[in-house]
C-alpha cells in the first residue's frame, strides 16, 4: 500500500497537538502588541520581594493600590505553576481580572502572568501578559521588573491607555515596597498619602 506522506505527517501533527496542553495555545500574541517595562529598586532582600509578589501571588489586593479584593482561582494556594487569582478592581465585583501563571522559574525569581479574562478592560485576552522578575542586587536590596505586553480591544486605544497602565505598575511597585516595609495593606484611600512618603525615590 502506498503511503502518503503529507497526509501521514498532517495526522501526526494533529494528534500530537490534541495530546499538548490547550492551555498553552490559550494566548496567541501573535497580533501587534505595545510593550511597557517598569522596575523598581527596594531596600529588602530579593527573597522578601519574590515572597510579597509570587510565593503569595493571590493576596495581591495587599499590595494594590487600585484592587479591592483578591483572591486564589481554581483549587490555587499559593504562587506557583498554573496558580490562578481573581482580582477584583470595585466593590461590585464587575471590574475584574481573571489571571494564571503560566511560566514559573523560583530559581531565578521571574514568572509570566497571562490575562484569562478581563472584565470593563479594553484589553484583548489572548495578546495580554506580564513578566515578573526579581533581581538581587546585595543582600539587603533588590529590584523588582515588570515587562507587560498587551493589546487593547479595540486596537486604536493601544497609545491613549499606555500611559495609564505604565502610571498603574508604577503605583503598584510603590505598595508593594510600603507593604513589606510596614506590613499595612494598601487601598485608595491611603495611597495618596503612601505615594507622597515614596514617590521622590
């Protein structure tokens, strides 16, 4: 019986996709997305930010100026491989961000963070996501990375929300530093006065 080839390799292909994990095709990025990058220096040891960022990735409301309730997805405990977290950004719970880590390296503290859904974001979930990163820099200081790449729905609005996601993540790095400093979780009605006491740095 004569074989074809192209045939016998296409039915390959397709078995072998149907046996990988569809969630690794969950995001394509494969449309034009703008890119952000933000970092921060802290006076703490790398371990104690990698702590307040991933090890507790679903109490990120802690450390947030702009969430008001988070919390972990889908039998999730803690920060690692395939954890998931639903943070809430109003009291109603109709602005919200559905997110898994979806590539986790604790030995050199970085993770990526993958958009699932996005409710009253103009963001497009399968072109969204960030990469977390913390770099040693002695044994009481260390700087923490962000590299967001993102689309927004509709594209046009890329340019205009840029700045606001940028002001966002710069914010965000600031509660995060007061928060390991004191421990007091973050909120909007003290972050105005905690921006003032960290801004200047």
């Amino acid at each position: 019986m004569k074989i074809n080839v192209g045939m016998l390799t296409a039915v390959l292909m397709i078995g072998l996709f149907l046996g990988m994990d569809q969630e690794a095709f969950a995001q394509s990025m494969a449309k034009k997305f703008k890119v952000l990058d933000v970092e921060r220096v802290m006076p703490f040891p790398a371990e104690k930010v990698w702590a307040a960022v991933a090890t507790d990735y679903g109490k990120i409301a802690e450390s947030h100026p702009r969430i008001v309730h988070s919390d972990y997805e889908a039998g999730s405990l803690k920060g690692e491989l395939g954890a998931q977290r639903m943070c809430a950004f109003n009291d109603k719970g109709t602005q919200v961000l559905h997110e898994k880590i979806v590539d986790w390296d604790e030995e050199n503290m970085t993770f990526v963070n993958m958009v699932l859904e996005a409710k009253k974001f103009p963001l497009d979930e399968d072109n969204t996501r960030a990469i977390y990163k913390v770099t040693p820099i002695d044994a009481n200081s260390s700087k923490l990375s962000m590299h967001m790449e993102f689309r927004t729905s509709p594209a046009f609005m890329g340019g205009m929300m840029k700045g606001s996601f940028e002001k966002l993540l710069n914010d965000y790095m600031i509660a995060v530093e007061h928060n390991i400093k004191t421990g007091e979780p973050v909120n909007r009605e003290n972050f105005k006065d905690i921006r003032k006491q960290y801004a200047s740095k």
